[in-house]
C-alpha cells in the first residue's frame, strides 16, 4: 500500500501533490491495519471458542454416557429398595402377628395359674408330686359308704312303688311283698278314691251355690241401689248406674287405707262430667253415699224429662 502510494506521489507534480489526501492514505492504512488486528483477533476468539465448544461437546458425551451408565444401575437399585420396603412391611406384619400371639399366650398363661391356684384352695393337688396319706378309720370313707347304703336303700323303695303303681293302674291284687311293707291295700285305695272323689263333689256344688248366691247378691245390690258393681282389680271398684245415657259411663273408686276403710274417686270421663256433685257431695260433705244418690236423682231425671 505504501509502494503503490509513493509510485502514486512520485508521478504526480508538486502542485499537484496534496497532503491532505495523504493523511487520509494513512489514517485508511491505520483502519486496515486495526481491520486486520481486530481480525486476527476474531480469528484467535473464534478458535479457542470452537476448541472449547468441542471440549464441552465431549465433556456432554461423556455425562450422558455417565447418565445412562448410572440409569442403568438406578434400576435395579430401586427394584431392591422396592423388594426391601415390601420385606420390612411384612416383617412388621409378622412382628405384629407374634406380638399378638403371644399377648394371648400371656391371657392364657394368667387364666391357668389363676384356675390352678383356684383348685389348690379348692383342696386339689398333683397326684404324681404329692402324696396322700389316708387314715384307717376314715370319716370321708365311712359317709361315702353310709351314702351307698342310702342309695341302694332308696331304689329298693322306688322298685317297690313302682310295683306297687303297675298293680293298682291294673286294677289287680297287690302283691303279698307289697303289702307287707305297710302300704295300704288296694281296697282302701278303693275307698280313699271314693273319699276323694266325694269332696270333690262337695266342693263343686259348694263352688256352684257360692256362685249362685253371689249373682243373686249382686242383682239385689243393682235393684236396691241402682249400681252394678264389679271389681276390674286388686282393690278398685268400677260402678254404673242403671240410668247411664252410654254404656262407658261409668265410675270407678279405689280402696284406701288399712282394709279398704276408705274409698277414692278416680278421674274417669264421666266424673268430669258431674264436677258440680263432685265439689259439693265429695270434696265439701265427704259422703260418697249421697253423691251417689244425687248422681242416681240427676241421672234419673234426665231419662224422665226426655
């Protein structure tokens, strides 16, 4: 560039010759050299970026080659801590089982010391370590033998009767064997059930006269006072009156006091209908009588008006 200008210089005329335009040579040599440097420069940046891009590139293919090894080895690690939680889970199952087991074996163990302890109070004893000595006169062995001797006793008596019963069911003579024994003889069983037989006659017809006179009783108390009185339970008497207008009129007296001395009026709806005789026959006079005859007069009277 400097040759060409001063070939440049060299042909021109001094007149011609301008130095302004030769400090513009220089200033654009300047730009070019600077151009250069710059790019040179650029150049150096560029290689040492595509060197460390290559060295990143390898270093990326070798933590991939890394990630895959390391995938390749998380698999069967996790499938082990997999198959590890799945044992530790059911070795707490089984833990929980025997823990369990042996709570119960626990109970039982409680339950037959306490019972072995019961049957040592109770008198009981271990026949292979302990050792019995029995007396030769023994009172447990002389009760068990008197109670023997009750027992055969016993059947002999109930074998006897049952002959006996057999016999009478038949209607037949009692055996000699029976007889002797001291039991009575079929003919006063005979007559025994002819005794009984006749009071239980006796009684029934005692039974159907007491019945009798207790309805002619009661048909006189009807006609006499007007009420039919019947008991509905212990101690209460329902009444009603010959003159009721409906057939559920009706009232009812609870017996008070020692033997029934004294008589109550239980609330009925037919005593709420009379409250004015209540007041004054019951709560001012105190005279169940008259609060009767005044209720039998008003009931009495409403039949005559209508």
């Amino acid at each position: 560039m400097r040759a060409i200008l001063g070939s440049y210089d060299s042909e021109l005329t001094p007149a011609e010759y301008s130095p302004q335009l030769t400090r513009r040579m220089r200033e654009a040599e300047d730009m070019v050299q600077k151009v250069h440097a710059h790019s040179s420069e650029m150049e150096a940046q560029l290689s040492q970026a595509l060197e460390d891009l290559g060295v990143q590139k390898q270093r990326a293919d070798m933590l991939e080659m890394e990630l895959r090894v390391l995938q390749c080895q998380a698999g069967p690690a996790e499938q082990s801590v997999l198959l590890s939680r799945e044992e530790v889970s059911s070795l707490r199952l089984k833990i929980e089982e025997l823990e369990g087991e042996r709570r119960r074996l626990e109970g039982d163990k409680q339950q037959l010391e306490a019972q072995l302890q019961q049957l040592s109070l109770a008198g009981d004893y271990d026949q292979g370590r302990t050792k019995v000595l029995h007396m030769t006169v023994n009172p447990a062995s002389e009760a068990q033998q008197s109670l023997r001797q009750d027992q055969a006793r016993l059947r002999e008596e109930c074998e006897r009767l049952r002959q006996l019963l057999g016999a009478l069911g038949r209607g037949g003579p009692v055996p000699a064997g029976l007889q002797a024994s001291g039991l009575p003889s079929s003919q006063e069983v005979a007559e025994l059930k002819k005794q009984v037989e006749s009071a239980e006659l006796k009684n029934q017809r005692l039974k159907e006269v007491f019945q009798t006179k207790i309805q002619e009783f009661r048909k006189a108390c009807y006609t006499l006072t007007g009420y039919q009185v019947d008991i509905t339970r212990e101690g209460q008497y329902r009444l009603t009156s010959m003159y009721a207008e409906h057939k559920d009129d009706c009232l009812v007296f609870k017996a008070a006091g020692p033997s029934g001395a004294t008589m109550q009026l239980l609330e009925t709806a037919f005593s709420r209908s009379v409250p004015e005789l209540v007041q004054l026959h019951l709560l001012a006079q105190d005279s169940i009588p008259a609060f009767l005859s005044a209720l039998t007069l008003d009931l009495f009277s409403r039949q005559t008006v209508a």
